[in-house]
C-alpha cells in the first residue's frame, strides 16, 4: 500500500470556517436556532464579523418573534432599531430561551416579551430593546389595513394586563439614560391610548413619575417629547387632566419653555400639555397670567416658524375663552395688534390665519369698548378675505361662517358691514357644502344650527 503524504503546510485545518464564502456562512446563520447562533458567533473574531449583518437578525426575528418583527418593520422611523445591536440579539436570546423553557401552549409572543423585561429588570441591554419593541407593539401606522388596528388594541390591552405600565415606569425610575427613558415614555404613550392602561397609570402614581423625570430631564428634548406625548395621549377623561394639573403639570410645562433652550419646534411637546391642561377650569383661574406671559415672550421668535406659531395660538384661544380676567391680562400685552400682524405675516397660512381670528374673536368676546368695535370691524374684513382665499379649506369656512353669524346676531352695524362684503353669499355656501357624514356629527349640526345672516 503506498503511503500518500499530507502536506500540511498546505491543507486546511478542520474546522476552519473562513475558507467558506460569506454568502454560504450568512444563509447558514440565517436559519441557526438563536441558541447556537448565539455561542456560534463567539467562536471566533471572523464569524463574529460576519454574523453581525442586520439580514441574518432580521430573518431570525421573523421565525422566532414574527408579530415584532411586522412591528419593527412597520415603525415609522426604522432607522431607530438595528437587529444587529447587541441589546436586540440579547433580548431575542432571552427570548426563545424562555421558549424552550416554558410551556408553550401557555405563552403568546405579547406574553413572552413581558416576561423577558421583568425578568431582566436591571440589565440596560435588556430595556433598551424591551421598551422599543413594546413601543412597536402598541402603535399601528396611519393607514393601515383594519386587522393590524385591531390587532395592535389586543397587544395594547394584553400588555397592559401583564404588567406593562409597572414595567415601563420602573424604567423611567431606575435608569439615568434619557435614550431608555424616553423610549419607555413613547411606550406608555402609545398604551395609555388604551383606558385601562391609562386608569393604571395614574393609580400606580405615574402621572407624577413621568412629571419628575421632565423636571430632571428638563434639558432633553426626547425626554420632553414622549413625556408630554404620554400624559396627552391618556383617555380623553376630565379626571386625568385634572390629575396632572394637581401633579403640577403646568409648573413643568411653563418652565420647560421659560428655561429649556429648545429649537422653535421642539417647544410644541410642552405646549400640548399646556393645551391639555387648558381644558381645567382651575388650571386657567390660577395659571392662566403665567400661560400668557410665557406665550407672550415666545411669539415674536414663534413669527418665524409656522407649527410653533399655530401651537402658540391654539393654546392662547384655549387659556382666554370663558375668562375675563385673562383675556383682559391678553389684551394688556398687545395681543390684538399682534394677532393682526400675525394675519398680514401669515396671510397665505390657512391654520395661522384662522387661528388668528378665533383669538381676536376671544379677545373680543364681552368687551364693548369703542376701540374693540372698531376692531371687530377690522376682523370681520380679515374673516371674509380668508373665506375668499381658502375656499378648499372647508374647517376654516366653518368657523369664519359662525364667527360672522355671531357678530352679525349681537350688532346691527356689523351685520350691515358683513352683509355689504358678501358675507350672506359666503356663509349660504358654507351651509349648502355638506358631506355625507355631516349627518352623524353632532359638534357640526349643533354648529350649523345657529349659523344664519337671515333677516
């Protein structure tokens, strides 16, 4: 028998995966149990390289957390979330560990996801991943099919069940870091859509941990964002407004704007609060000088940015409507003449402009001064031209169409003013423009109803 040499110099050693193409290895990878993959990617610094690509990790989410993995997808900044990062492969290996240690009959993926962040309370890598992933489970993109909708409530309600809102407060509380912090804040914003997710909110004293970590975190505007985006987003019921005015959240709204060196822009998350808050009739008998002082030193910056300057207007119309003494403080500080030059700065911005004249409506509203008539006569004018410019904006007809009615019903003398620029056509449109789900809105049929320039 002839001895066949081995030149070893030149043969490769068992085991060496390098030798295979990256494509071969990245398929093979792509269909490992996270298990393996996991020990198989610290086998060496070459696999490791190649096993850190956001395709294997993405097809592997999709076998083994599949309703997460449509969610991260359909996030409307995936940009945020790499499948690749070390927290997200940490929090999948946790994840089908349970798998393969629980009875799986008992478990849904909802379920299994709440299990790992409780179960890694302290771990930042864990949380990291957790809030974002509960953040894409509880959020459904605009236009979205129906089944998705219905689908993400029944994450909503599930997460909430399983302790979601306990979980995601603990990390408000425990962590320093604003990136986790505010991704648990937009996590409890997107639940608390949910109104028993909201009632556990507030009775797990969150409304007031959320309040504190905007005080501590005053200089961050992710912080600021979702913490705002939170209490906003609870159920649309008096009681929670009124929580969060008794948890002082006008005192943080007010001097995250009076303090905080935000852009223009990002000085909305704040004033929606304040909008919120508005709603409070206490609210506005104690803060609303505060609310207009600030507002007041924010819009002539504010001129130079339209979302910022609407928002600001929003919350002015909101703050003076039912209160003398505020819409007095208002007229004190020049508020008409700058509303007026609002609506020349403005004149092609259908929100502004609209906007603008329901403020100088509030102004108006009981004050019967002879320099006020001569300003109703100068809004009046202002109304009709914006009928005529934004003729498609049918929100805005509708409100200068009131507006104009109202007038009209308390002076004479405006009356004929709005009758001798057309207004009686103008508003005669408004009131044949009807859509076919008109009929079922009742703030637009009790609207209309008293809408007339009839004699």
């Amino acid at each position: 028998m002839t001895n066949i040499g081995v030149n070893f110099d030149n043969d490769l050693l068992l085991g060496d995966f390098t030798v295979l193409p990256p494509e071969l290895l990245e398929k093979v990878m792509s269909n490992m149990h996270p298990l393996s993959l996991v020990p198989f990617m610290m086998s060496c610094s070459v696999i490791n390289a190649l096993a850190h690509n956001d395709r294997i990790w993405d097809e592997v989410y999709k076998e083994y957390m599949p309703h997460s993995h449509k969610a991260l997808h359909l996030a409307p900044t995936p940009d945020l979330w790499k499948f690749r990062n070390a927290s997200s492969i940490k929090f999948l290996y946790e994840f089908t560990w349970l798998i393969e240690n629980s009875p799986l009959s008992s478990f849904y993926e909802v379920d299994l996801v709440m299990q790992v962040m409780k179960d890694h309370k302290s771990s930042f890598l864990i949380q990291r991943a957790a809030v974002y992933i509960l953040r894409r489970l509880a959020y459904y993109p605009h236009g979205c099919d129906k089944d998705y909708r219905e689908k993400i409530e029944v994450h909503r309600a599930a997460l909430g069940r399983e302790g979601g809102m306990e979980a995601l407060l603990s990390v408000v509380v425990n962590f320093d870091e604003p990136e986790v912090i505010s991704g648990a804040l937009c996590a409890i914003g997107n639940l608390v859509i949910d109104g028993k997710n909201s009632q556990d909110l507030m009775e797990l004293k969150g409304i007031e941990t959320i309040l504190n970590a905007l005080t501590l975190h005053h200089g961050n505007f992710s912080v600021v964002d979702y913490g705002c985006f939170a209490l906003c987003n609870m159920s649309d019921d008096m009681k929670y407004k009124r929580a969060i005015y008794k948890a002082n959240g006008s005192h943080v709204a007010l001097k995250t704007l009076n303090e905080s060196r935000f852009l223009p822009e990002q000085m909305v998350p704040p004033l929606d609060l304040l909008a919120v808050l508005c709603q409070v009739p206490d609210c506005k008998k104690e803060q609303g000088r505060a609310i207009i002082e600030t507002i007041d030193t924010l819009l002539l910056p504010a001129m130079e940015n339209s979302k910022l300057f609407a928002h600001l207007l929003q919350v002015t119309i909101l703050v003076c409507e039912d209160l003398d003494e505020v819409r007095d403080f208002a007229v004190e500080l020049s508020f008409v003449e700058k509303m007026f030059q609002a609506l020349d700065t403005y004149a092609s911005d259908a929100r502004i402009v609209i906007r603008s004249c329901l403020v100088l409506f509030t102004l108006f509203w009981r004050n019967e001064s002879a320099v006020m008539t001569v300003h109703r006569s100068r809004l009046i004018q202002a109304i009709i031209s914006a009928m005529g410019s934004f003729k498609e904006d049918l929100s805005l007809q509708r409100t200068s169409a009131a507006m104009l009615s109202d007038f009209a019903r308390t002076d004479s003398k405006l009356k004929s003013l709005i009758l001798r620029l057309g207004g009686k056509k103008l508003v005669h449109d408004v009131l044949q423009a009807v859509r076919a789900e008109d009929e079922d809105d009742p703030e637009w049929n009790a609207l209309a109803a008293n809408i007339s320039l009839e004699d």
